[in-house]
C-alpha cells in the first residue's frame, strides 16, 4: 500500500502549521485515506516546544468543529528530511530556513501550501504564503482556516492519483 508523509512548517508550530494539520487530518479521514496519507507539523524556530496552539488558533478551529487540543509544538529535527516525503511551509521565510538545514538531496521535499490551491479557486488571487495571524485579530485566524482547507483540498487531489494507482 503506498502512503504518503506530510510535515506541515511554520515559525513556531503554535498557529499555522498546527491547523494546517488539524484541516487536513480531517479531511483526509473524511475522503477515507487515513491509512495511506501520515500527517504532522513542526516549527522552524524553538520557543513553542511542547506547547499547545494558540488559544485563538484553537478557537477558530473548535468553531469548524476541528480539534487542535492534543496538539504540541515541535522544531523540525535532521530525521524529519528522512521521515517525509513532503515539508509544507506556510510562507516563503519557512521555505528559506528549511532550506538552510536540509540536506541536498531533499530540497526538492520543500514546498508551500498555497501551492496546492486549485486555480479555479480564485478567492486567493495566486497569494503565495498562508498569513501569519499571531499579531492580529481573531479575523486572522479565520483566513488561515480557509486558506488551509483550500489549499489542503487541493493537496489531497494532487496525491490521490499516486495513492491509489
């Protein structure tokens, strides 16, 4: 059975990267692929580790009926180039520091979420970075949930050919 690995990266694993992995677990369950799509995140930076997600981050999600409650921060290690086959960063900053502690061989694992928005979902006019909420308001953390459940429902697309051949 083939499966595919996903790390979910931004600055401190407590707001984005957090429900961008909240979004897709879900809606990997629900498009029935749990067993074949594996799904964490990580942060670039280290002042979060251990902690929850934001209380707002979490906030917003409840009200999507997503849970980020379990959740922990965590910095991306040297193992985790290893252990997935895609690092999704949430802005071009994320893609510039994993870039500089990757390995070689495993740039080509490095991309950005909003690189799986459909085209037809021209709500997003090309932007290029999930926006970063943890100095604004709750409105912030709205926008992230609905570039995240773009951006994911395209991600699922894009692998489901190669999962289920």
């Amino acid at each position: 059975m083939k499966t595919v690995s996903i790390c979910f990266i931004c600055l401190g694993n407590i707001c984005r990267s957090p429900t961008a992995e909240g979004v897709m677990r879900r809606l990997v369950e629900e498009a029935k692929l749990s067993e074949r799509i594996l799904i964490d995140s990580a942060g670039t930076g280290d002042w979060h580790i251990g902690h929850p997600p934001d209380e707002r981050a979490q906030h917003a999600a409840r009200g999507r009926g997503y849970d980020l409650a379990a959740l922990r921060g965590r910095q991306i290690a040297g193992i985790d180039f290893e252990r997935f086959d895609l690092l999704i960063a949430m802005d071009d900053k994320n893609v510039a520091a994993l870039r500089q502690v990757c390995p070689p061989e495993q740039q080509d694992k490095i991309r950005l979420l909003m690189e799986f928005v459909p085209e037809a979902d021209a709500r997003w006019g090309g932007a290029r970075e999930v926006v970063d909420p943890y100095f604004g308001g709750a409105e912030g953390f709205e926008e992230v949930l609905d570039q995240c459940e773009a951006a994911c429902r395209g991600l699922i697309a894009a692998l489901r050919p190669q999962l289920i051949g």
